[in-house]
C-alpha cells in the first residue's frame, strides 16, 4: 500500500468511526443522570409510599391561602376523592367581583376528574381527564381541555393534607373518616316514594 493509499485508507476509517467514537460520551452521561435519578428516587421512596397510602379517601378544604390575594372576606370551600389513581376534586370560593354597577358578590367554582400520582421527588402530579371551571371572561361555566397538567408539593401530617403550588397556593384538607347516610335523607326520600307532602322544617333538617 503506497503512502497516497494509506492517506485515503485513514480518511476513510476516520469518516466511518468519527461519529461512533463521541457517542460514548453521552452514554456515559446518561448511565450517570441514571444513577443520580435512581439515587433521588431512592431517597424519596419511603415518603412517596406513605403519600401513596395515607392519601387514599376523602378529604375536606378547611384552609386555603393565596400569597396575592388581600382580601380577607373570601370563604373557600373545598372536597377532594383519591382512589385508584383518580382523584376528585371540587373548589369554590365566595368572593366580590368589580362590575359596572359596582361590586356584587361571585362564587368561583372549579371541579374536575384528574388522574394522579407522584413522582421520583413525591411531588403530587394531576392530569385533567374532565373540569369545569367559572373563572372565565364573561363569568360562564366552561369545560376544561382533558391533559391539564398541575403539579403540588405534597405532606400529610397528622391527618392533615398540605398541597402547595409553584405560585405559593396552599391548599390544607382535612382526612374524612366514613360516613353513614344522613336520617333526614332517608326519610325525605320515603315521603317523596310516598307521596308525602315535603315539610318547610324537612328542608331546613336536611340542610343542616
């Protein structure tokens, strides 16, 4: 093999192998980010297994705070279902809006069906599947596009569900033991199949 030969030869085994050769690199790097993420996973496991159990049921909002929110008249109200990798969750809050003839009062509501679960960090993370939601332009309820994503900080402590969202929301439910079915319903129920007239005072039981 003359010199001109041996030139082209290892131009030639330089094109082949040239992009070979850099992949290592990177292989190598996500063998690395690999072992960092099962590392974290590791580390946050216990917490995510105990979020994963203790979370199953019924939870109801008893405090709500919004770092950009001054007004102190809002009531919030809240419900929330985790089972089955779907949670239930109903918002509402009793507020004032500015309209043209001054301030009148506003409930905003949203309620939707998410898919949950958390992550390697036991972040709580939601996917819509189907929401409503009032906090629109023209106040109307509208449906919500299904694939939503919302992810919180999550703790629970003594009963105590804490969410938290990037903006400094902070949602605090509390655990829900079960319940039986209400008496006054039963019994409004068996006047309604009766024919029964419905009592003013029967309503009032029932709301209580």
């Amino acid at each position: 093999m003359n010199a001109i030969h041996l030139v082209l030869w290892t131009g030639l085994l330089t094109t082949a192998l040239g992009p070979v050769l850099p992949q290592e690199k990177p292989k190598e790097k996500q063998q690395g980010d690999e072992k960092k993420k099962s590392m974290v996973s590791r580390f946050f496991q216990p917490q995510i297994e105990e979020l994963e159990k203790e979370i199953e049921g019924s939870w109801t909002l008893f405090d709500f705070t919004d770092p950009t929110d001054v007004a102190v008249d809002d009531q919030a109200s809240g419900f929330a279902t985790f089972h089955d990798g779907f949670v239930t969750l109903v918002f509402g809050m009793d507020s004032y809006e500015q309209g043209v003839f001054g301030y009148r009062d506003f409930l905003a509501l949203d309620a939707g069906v998410y898919r949950y679960r958390f992550d390697e960090r036991a972040s709580l993370q939601l996917a819509s599947v189907m929401t409503f939601t009032n906090e629109t332009d023209n106040g109307r309820m509208e449906h919500g596009r299904p694939g939503q994503t919302i992810e919180y900080m999550a703790r629970i402590d003594e009963g105590v569900l804490e969410l938290r969202d990037p903006d400094g929301l902070v949602f605090n439910f509390r655990k829900l033991t079960a319940g039986e079915f209400p008496e006054s319903a039963i019994r409004k129920l068996d006047r309604r199949r009766s024919g029964t007239e419905q009592h003013e005072d029967d309503e009032e039981e029932d709301g209580r």
